[in-house]
C-alpha cells in the first residue's frame, strides 16, 4: 500500500465498527484512531486490523472495551483552574444577572460528571434566593454510556478534587477518602447519552457551552460543524468554552468573540 492512500483493513474494520455499534469512527482523526485501536490490539493479542475485525465478530464483548478506548477523556473537578476562575469572575456572573439566576449550560463530552458538576458549584456559589438556583439547569451529554452511569452516581475520590479550591471541596462534597456531590449540585445536572456526531444539542438555547479537549480528535470538516452546531445552540451574549489546544474554525468565528485568549473563552456576539 503507498503512503497516502487509504489502509483497506483498516477501513474495513471501522465501517463494521459503525455498522455494529453506529459509533462513526469516520470523523475521527486517523492517526486518533491507529493509537486507540492499537492500545486494545495490544491487549487482545492481535497483530492486524483483520485479526481484530474477526476477533470483533467472535467476542462482541469486546466492542464495549474498545469504545472506552476510543472515547476515553482525562477530566477531574476544576481541571485547568485558570479557566474556571476566569468564568467564575468574569463571565458567570453577568450570565446569572442576565437570567436571574436562569442560567442553561451544557457540558459537551462530560465525561463522568467531574466537569458539569464543577459548573453547578460555580452557579451555585453565585448565591441568590432559593428559587433562582433551582431555574438553573445543566444538560451533560457523553457517548459513553459507562462514564455516565458513574457520573450519575456521584462519587468520586479525593484526587479528583486535587485543583478545586478547598472551600468549594467541602462545601458541596460530602465525606472523605471518596467524596459524594452535594443533592442540591446534583439536582442541577441531566445526564444523557448523546453523540455529538450524530445527534443535535439536547435542549438549545444555551447560555454557556463548555466542550473541551474534545473536538481535537475530529477531522477539520468534523470540527467546523461542531463549532457551528454550538453557536447555533447559543443565546446571543452566551459563553463557549473549548480546551487551551483547540483553534475556533470555519464559519463559526464571525459569530464570537475571543474574550480571554488564554483561556478560549468565547462570546457570541449580540
């Protein structure tokens, strides 16, 4: 096979993948996929992208441990604490003056909750009465069903608190060793599955958008539609936050503001 021309077992394998499971392996980078795949060849024994394909067929179990790899996220509350105190300052705070109190946020690739739970502390934490906090609502969406399961449990254990100031730890979690989320943070957040490849925002119009480290794994055509797809789903004013790696593309930048270039926090213009 020359170099630069499409790898026919390696396709083969990832149109069963999608057939199989609907998991469209198609948009993700290729040299994404050789490395996640790798990981659960090496694991299996299997050499070749066919050994792999079969091994497929013949254990489907197999199927779940390889969509763990290739959905795989490194998340903990509060994780690059520079972004959540920026937002925590500067911008959820008028977001929450704006909607008294009101605020609808999605949490795009949650993962196992660390990050949409991190976003109802912070909501939580601008005060207000009762009854503003309990408007306030989070989708959190993950393709992984398994991380979602665990999100919905609510317990995590105390490293996973290692960047979160103490005070917000043990204001909103319970316990020690492993810490449990606090019923009014929970109460905050809907977990659902959802693909974001496939499928639309849950429940637009947002006023804050946080997908980060997430959309790097996708092809450029891939990423420009996701871009537009959480612009879409915007309020005018509303607030989207992507990883420090990620680079806004497409058509989606006409319609933001890059309001804190360290932190790729972007606002929709009104």
């Amino acid at each position: 096979m020359k170099s630069g021309e499409p790898d026919p077992e390696l396709t083969a394998l990832m149109a069963q993948i999608a057939r199989d499971r609907g998991f469209g392996c198609g948009a993700y980078k290729e040299s994404c996929m050789r490395r996640r795949l790798a990981v659960r060849m090496r694991a299996r024994g299997v050499h070749t992208y066919d050994e792999y394909r079969r091994l497929l067929t013949g254990d489907p179990t197999e199927y779940d441990r390889l969509l763990d790899a290739l959905t795989i996220n490194v998340t903990k509350f509060y994780r690059n604490a520079e972004t959540w105190a920026a937002l925590a300052e500067r911008f959820l705070p008028a977001l929450w003056a704006a909607r008294g109190g009101a605020v609808r946020a999605w949490s795009a690739g949650c993962a196992s909750g660390e990050e949409p739970y991190t976003i109802a502390m912070l909501l939580l934490e601008q005060g207000g009465a009762a009854s503003e906090v309990s408007r306030a609502a989070i989708d959190a969406t993950d393709i992984d069903r398994a991380s979602l399961a665990r999100a919905q449990e609510g317990r995590y254990r105390e490293a996973a608190f290692d960047e979160m100031p103490a005070a917000l730890v043990h204001r909103w979690t319970a316990g020690a060793g492993e810490r449990t989320v606090k019923p009014e943070v929970r109460a905050l957040v809907r977990f659902a599955p959802r693909d974001l490849l496939r499928e639309p925002p849950p429940h637009p119009s947002y006023d804050l958008i946080v997908c980060r480290n997430v959309v790097i794994y996708f092809d450029r055509p891939t990423q420009e539609r996701l871009f537009q797809s959480f612009v879409d789903a915007l309020q005018p004013g509303g607030i989207l936050v992507l990883g420090k790696v990620e680079t806004l593309m497409g058509d989606a930048r006409k319609r933001l503001d890059l309001v804190d270039t360290r932190e790729r926090i972007y606002r929709v213009r009104a």
